[in-house]
C-alpha cells in the first residue's frame, strides 16, 4: 500500500485527533472554571475576526466582552475571566504537544531519508559501505543539553505529556479523559526560581527516561547492521551537559552544585544500569553466570541505595565482566539472551560512569578579573609568579610568562568571591575525573573570547590548580562578528606556542572551538552571523590542518532561526570538505530539547538525521567545496549589505526604547523559568551589550515580528536585484545547499510573524515609524524570497511543517491578544497620574503569565 502525502498524515494523526481531544477537554469541569471552556472558542473567533477588519487588541477584547459577557461583570471578574484563558490556552498547548508526539514516527517516515537504514542502503547501492565503517570509526555526534529559561513546563506536566502521549496512541478515551482533568488541575507556573541543580534534575530526566534508549539503540544497530558484530572502539554518540557547569553570568552555580550535578549524573546512570541488570537477571539464569550478574546486582545496589564504596568495580573492571559473563553464555549457553547484554554493555561503552560529559564555562572578562587577583594576591603572599609587572605588560610579554609558569595555588588563599569561585571550579572538574571518569568533566570552555591571552590565562590556571597536565580541552568561544573575524589569528598563536602545542599533543592533537550563532546574530544580522560562522570555520580548518590539528567545532545554537536553530541537519550536510567534519557539536536547549528529543521516537529520528548529516557531507556529497569563487562574491555581498542594514536599524535612535516599552524584553526576569538573570551585569541601566540573546530574541518571537530571523535579507536581495545581479542569487540558491537552507529557515521566521497583532503601533507617535521600517522589511523580505524561490507561498515545500506552526499559532492567537491587551493598558495607566499601582501590577501579571503559552507553542521561539 502506497504512503499517504505527509501532509495528510499529519491532517488525519494531528489536526483531526486535537480537535476531537480539545472539544472534550473544553467541556470538562473545573473548580473555579465555570463556562470558560464554551467562552475561549468564542473569543478565538472574535480575534480572528477582529484582526481581519483591522482592529487593535484592546478593541478586540472589549467586544468580545460587549458581545458574549454579562455587562454586570466588573473589572476584576472579567480580568480573571482572561487568567482562565491564558490557563486553558496553556493546556491546549500540551494537548498539541501530546498529540504530535504520539502521532510522530507517522508522520516521520522513521526509515526514510536521513536515517541509518537509509543512509546503509545508500552506502550499499554506491558501493561505499567500508568507506562509511571508515568514517563511523572516527565520526561523532555530540549534543549538548543546556538550560537556558525556554523551558517553563513543570516535571509533573512533562510526565503528563507522555503518558498523554502514549493514550492517544492507541485511543484510550477513559485514560486520555482523566489525563485531560489531571491537566486541569496542574499548576504551570513556578512560584520560585529554579535553581542550577533544579534544572540539572530536569534535563537528566531526558537523559534518564530518553537518551539512555534512543542513543543505545542507534549505536546497537551501527554495531549490529553496519559493522557487523565487529568491535567499535567510538561511541559514534556522546552527551554533553552544561546545568551546573555553565557559570557564565551565572552567579547561582557554584563549586557545591557542579560537584552536586555531576554526582547526580554518576548516580542516575548507576540506577538505570541497576534496572538493566535485574531484568537480565529474570532471564540469564544459567549455570556460570547466574551468580556473577547477581553480584554486580548487589554492587550497584549498594553503591546507588546504600552509598557503600566498598566491592564497586572501576568501569574497566565493570565493562570485563560484562563481556566475561557475555563469553560464557555464547560458550556454554547457545548465545540465549545475548542481544539483550550486548545492549547493556553498549550503553556502558556510552555513558561509562558519567552519563553526560559537563563542561564548565566561565566569561574571559571574568578571568581576566580573576588571574590578575591571582597575581596581586600571590605577591602579597610573598609567592609573586612572575618577575614582570604582569598587569600592565603587553600580551605578548603575557602570554611568553604564561608559558613558562610553575606554581601552584589553592582556593583557600584568594578572599575575592569569584577568584575563589574559579579556583574551585578547577579543583571539582579533578574531583569529578576521579570519580566519574576523564569524559565527566573534560572541557573548559572561554565565552567571550576575543584573543589568544583569554585561551593562555584559562590554560595557566588550569595547571596552577596543581595539574600540570591536565586532562583538559581548552576551547574559546568565538562570538561576535568581529571575534569571528580574528579568530584565524588567535588559533595561529596557541598552535606556534611551545607550552600549549604540547598540550594539544598530549590530547590527541584535537582542539575544541566553539562558535556562538545566537550572539552572533544579536550582533550582526541573521545572514552576516551565519556566513562569518561558515568563513570561520574555514578559515579555522584550514589553519588547524596546516599546523597538523583536528579542530573540532561546538556550535551554540538555540532553538529558532535567529539563533542558529531551524533546520539544522540541513545545515550540517552542507559544509563541504573546507569544514572539519570530525564531529558534530550543538547545543540543545530550552522547549527545543523537549520538541526535538521529549520521546523516544523524536530523539531517535533527530539523533539519526544529525549523524546522517555528518555522513551525507563526508561520504555522498563528493567531498567538494561548498561554493565556487563567483557564489562566494554573490554571498560576500548579500551579507555585506545584510549587516550595514541590521547595523543601521540597531542604531535607530527607537531600537532599544521599543525593545524596552513595546515588547515583553522586561517580563522574562519575572518569569520563574530559568536560574540565570536576564542581563549579564546588574546594572539598572538598559545596556544592549548586557542584554542575552534568549531574551532579545524571545521578545521579537512575543511580538512576532521575529526580526532577528529576517531583517536585513530582503534589502540584500533586493539590492541584488536593483543591481542587475539577481542571477548571480539565482546561481548560488541553485548551487549551494548552505544558502537554501539559510533561506528556507528565514522563511520560517517570516511564517511565524503576525504583523497584525502590533499593526497598532504604526499609529503610535513615537513608534509608529519603526514599527514601520520593520513591516516594511517582512514584506521586501518575504517579496524577495517567494521571487527567488519560485513559490506563491511561505515554506511552500514544507507543507506539514506549515500545517504544524499554523495550528500552533492559532491556538496561541488569543493568547497574544491577551497580552497585547494587558501591555496597552499598562502603557494607558502609566500615563494617568491617578492610576491604582494594583491594577497596573494585575496587568503585569497577565503580560508575564502569557508569556509561557507562546513559547511552548513556538517550540523554537527563542
């Protein structure tokens, strides 16, 4: 039988079973809820109906009350008659959210392009099946769970979402009823911060119940299928974890709360080892082993429940015996069970005794602080580290004393909090080794990083802290543009100096650089951002090559378009061999872990796409490069003017007063979702350059306007086009996979702006002329795009995908209006001198409360 269109799977296993399940769970009763499920459906027509005459919020909202509420009602019961919507919408997200979910591996054809089965039949029919095993033994994945405030789903609504999940999949109305009224019941919001180790237990529920199968099953079926049973010796799939580790602005995460999170993670994998082994247990009840698999039973039994260290094997030790029980049954017992202890010995081969690797991060103007403290304080100790005046040197003096350096120092010595802070953290990333494993905490990574004294500084501390080796990858984290730009430079100097070339050579001659696409495109534009990043990365490659170094990139990525998200396979199996392609690693962060790996399904299918991308570049592409001379002149150009034209509207005299005053930018602090602050520095002032990404680019997304996805495409393309040069466009869209698929996501962002919602604000006389010069971009951008593409709509080719956001975005519909509602009232009583500051603050709460709706819905929203 023929597959169904994916669009009509997903109309049938989506859109129609949301419906069904919605109108059952608009009739449920609720405490405290009467006739809010009949009322939502009505308001949401009134928005939609609202916003095609043209009306603004505030109008919208107000015949909605004329036209369905009793006119008796005062203020206040018809505020929380609006808090009752927000609560359902919120609902109906994660009604969304489950139904996609269970209705997943149908509407992804789980064995079509892009997954192992295919990529081996491909390998196969081209005859390049041992140049793949080739690859496979050296190639990696490495996804990296982070825990920046996108995720606002409580565990108990995320247990929720699964078991709802699972229900819809095989249509258990009682089951899904109950669920529904449980959904009800249960708070969203969080009273209280996170803080790192709240969050650090909530990813590790994604490693624990998720990733544990997801990543062993690929990696037994590579084994099984590709090599045949013959021994691997990569892991082909590491995780990474940075909840805990991250201290980049962060003042919460503290030595204590590494060392916590990192014994969590030694111990969530000792459980889930512990459950494997008493199921083998029920099964492998043969003479000779029986017992052996009992001991190793009691071992993690002891260690996990009873924190005895006594008998607990090393991983080595733990790995022997494994395949020592596994030798015995294929030798005396005809192989029975086997396949499901070669599983178990997979995952520990995985995720060994440290589950996910955590990285520290720390800011270069952080450490520049904290070394100079360190050379104040050792000379007041009368131990000075150096003969010159280190301060005020030049960094080439620097970085000459910073090689030759021998001392050691200790936490204890330094009375400054972050000297401390840093020191510590050091120390713990030994303790962890020791305790964990070389791969528990094994990278220290510089943010901000702008040269080659903040990587030389980062280093020296390292083997101050008594490692004078150490078991550590120094990676500096390129952000900006014009760090991007100097990055060649940078890297030249670590590699031709003595005491960091013997380091690189000890760790396999392998350095770690990571790339920030979110800062990045905050700072430059969507189209300069990801091109800077690519020339970057060649740049880097080239210059790793020449000095006999495998660079390896970490890309930091968030979950939307603006910040390096979208479609990102498409975006790794279209480097072309000027990129190092050693592995692939990316952040994964906030409602995109959930979107991307919440199920077993989802985490499989994207784990296998992101391999598949690493392998399609390397083995099928023809190992060429990416662009011609004549396209890289074409997209020289097209960022060139992208960026004068995201440079100019930044320096609108308007650009931060509206980011400040028309959007949600101020409410994210208030939200409860994420342990770190809004802002880098605490300063009151409303500074760009301290301003994070997430919440910039979450803002726009709250607008949705969604300028950091598009703005300055559509001037760059219609430059080309004013120009005479638009066939050069039309070359590079038809040559260069990279270049499609930075349009297709752009295209994205442009499909998920709603301009009507704010079309308010053209009016507004101080903002009417930005909100302006902005509409005036989506259209030039979107005009550009559909002529360049050949399409008569947005993500014409992508139709599910279309299908997906707009069911998503009518649901939230209401929402925004709500929100936009509660801001223009802010905006009316701020002016009235007489205002009640608890209406205003009633007000506040309504803009904050609606802000979780729409990111969940998003997905990728910031």
């Amino acid at each position: 039988m023929s597959r169904k269109p994916k669009l009509k799977r997903f109309n049938e296993n989506v859109s129609s079973k949301y419906q069904i399940y919605n109108s059952i769970f608009m009739t449920l009763p609720f405490d405290e809820i009467s006739n809010t499920g009949a009322l939502l459906p009505l308001f949401s027509d009134t928005c939609e109906q609202g916003y095609d005459l043209d009306r603004n919020p505030s109008q919208i909202v107000e015949k909605f009350f004329e036209r369905y509420v009793n006119h008796n009602k005062t203020k206040d019961e018809k505020n929380n008659l609006l808090f009752r919507f927000i609560q359902y919408i919120e609902r109906q997200v994660v009604l969304f959210d489950a139904v996609e979910d269970a209705a997943f591996s149908i509407v992804n054809n789980m064995e079509g392009r892009g997954t192992l089965r295919n990529i081996k039949e491909e390998a196969e029919e081209k005859h390049k099946l041992d140049a793949l095993k080739t690859y496979l033994k050296r190639f990696k994945v490495r996804p990296v769970l982070t825990a920046h405030p996108t995720q606002f789903y409580p565990g108990q609504v995320l247990g929720i979402i699964t078991d709802l999940a699972e229900a819809i999949k095989v249509d258990d109305l009682l089951t899904i009823k109950k669920l529904l009224a449980q959904l009800g019941k249960t708070p969203f919001f969080k009273k209280e911060k996170p803080t790192p180790y709240n969050e650090a237990v909530s990813l590790i529920w994604y490693l624990q119940n998720v990733f544990y199968h997801s990543a062993s099953k690929i990696y037994s079926y590579i084994k099984e299928n590709i090599f045949e049973g013959e021994e691997m010796d990569n892991q082909v799939i590491d995780l990474g974890f940075w909840p805990g580790g991250d201290r980049d602005g962060n003042p919460f995460v503290t030595t204590d709360i590494t060392l916590k999170v990192a014994e969590r993670l030694r111990n969530t994998i000792l459980v889930n080892y512990y459950r494997d082994i008493r199921d083998l247990k029920r099964r492998i009840t043969f003479k000779g082993v029986e017992q052996r698999l009992v001991n190793l039973e009691h071992m993690l039994y002891n260690n996990v429940y009873l924190r005895k260290e006594e008998g607990m094997l090393s991983l080595a030790e733990f790995e022997t015996e494994l395949k020592g029980i596994r030798a015995v049954i294929i030798s005396d017992h005809q192989s029975l069970f086997v396949a499901e202890l070669d599983d178990l010995i997979n995952k520990v081969k995985l995720f060994g005794y440290h589950f996910a690797m955590l990285d520290i991060r720390q800011d270069s103007r952080v450490h520049q602080g904290v070394f100079e403290n360190i050379v104040e304080t050792m000379k007041d100790r009368g131990e000075a580290l150096f003969s010159i005046d280190y301060i005020n040197a030049s960094e080439e003096e620097k970085i000459n004393v910073l090689t030759q350096i021998d001392a050691t120092v200790e936490a204890k010595y330094f009375e400054n909090e972050i000297t401390n802070a840093t020191i510590s953290s050091i120390y713990a990333m030994k303790t962890i080794q020791a305790r964990n494993g070389e791969r528990g905490s094994n990278r220290y990574i510089i943010s901000n990083n702008q040269s080659a004294l903040h990587v030389m500084e980062a280093f020296t501390m390292l083997r101050l802290c008594d490692w004078k080796q150490p078991d550590v990858d120094v990676s500096p984290l390129f952000e900006t543009v014009p760090d991007l730009q100097a990055a060649e430079g940078v890297m030249r100097t670590l590699y031709t100096n003595e005491a960091y070339a013997a380091h690189l050579k000890r760790r396999g001659n392998k350095q770690y650089i990571m790339l920030g696409f979110s800062d990045g495109t905050k700072d430059g534009g969507y189209l300069m951002a990801n091109w800077s990043i690519f020339k970057a990365k060649e740049e880097l490659t080239a210059i790793s090559r020449e000095y006999g170094i495998k660079v390896i990139f970490f890309d930091g990525r968030g979950g939307p378009p603006a910040r390096g998200g979208g479609k990102t396979h498409q975006f790794y199996a279209s480097l072309g061999n000027t990129v190092e392609d050693e592995e692939i690693q990316l952040t994964i962060q906030g409602q995109t872990i959930s979107s991307n790996f919440g199920t077993l399904e989802s985490s499989q299918y994207n784990l296998e796409q992101l391999l598949s991308s690493g392998i399609s570049n390397e083995i099928f592409s023809g190992a060429k490069a990416e662009f011609s001379e004549d396209d890289k002149k074409t997209m020289e150009t097209l960022a060139s003017v992208s960026y004068d034209a995201y440079v100019a509207f930044k320096k609108h005299p308007r650009f931060l007063t509206y980011l400040e005053r028309m959007s949600t930018l101020k409410y994210y602090a208030k939200t409860n979702i994420g342990s770190r602050p809004s802002k880098r520095s605490q300063s009151k002032e409303f500074n760009f350059s301290d301003l994070r990404a997430i919440p910039f680019v979450g803002s726009w997304s709250q607008l949705k306007q969604n300028v950091p996805g598009f703005y300055g495409v559509g001037t760059a393309l219609e430059h080309m086009e004013k120009n005479g040069q638009f066939e050069a466009v039309e070359k590079l869209y038809k040559n260069s996979s990279f270049f499609r698929t930075l349009l297709a996501n752009s295209m994205m962002s442009l499909t998920k702006s709603f301009f009507k919602l704010t079309a308010y604000m053209k009016d507004n006389e101080e903002f009417g002329e930005f909100w302006t010069v902005i509409f005036e971009e989506f259209n030039r951008t979107k005009r550009m795009l559909l002529k360049l593409t050949g399409y008569e709509t947005l993500m014409e080719n992508e139709l599910a995908g279309k299908a997906s956001i707009h069911a998503r975005e009518k649901i939230v519909l209401p929402l925004l209006t709500i929100q936009q509602y509660a801001l223009r009232r802010i905006h009316e009583l701020q002016k009235d001198p007489n205002a009640d500051e608890n209406e205003i603050k009633t007000y506040e709460k309504m803009v904050t409360r609606s802000l979780f709706g729409n990111i969940n819905a998003s997905r990728n929203s910031a």
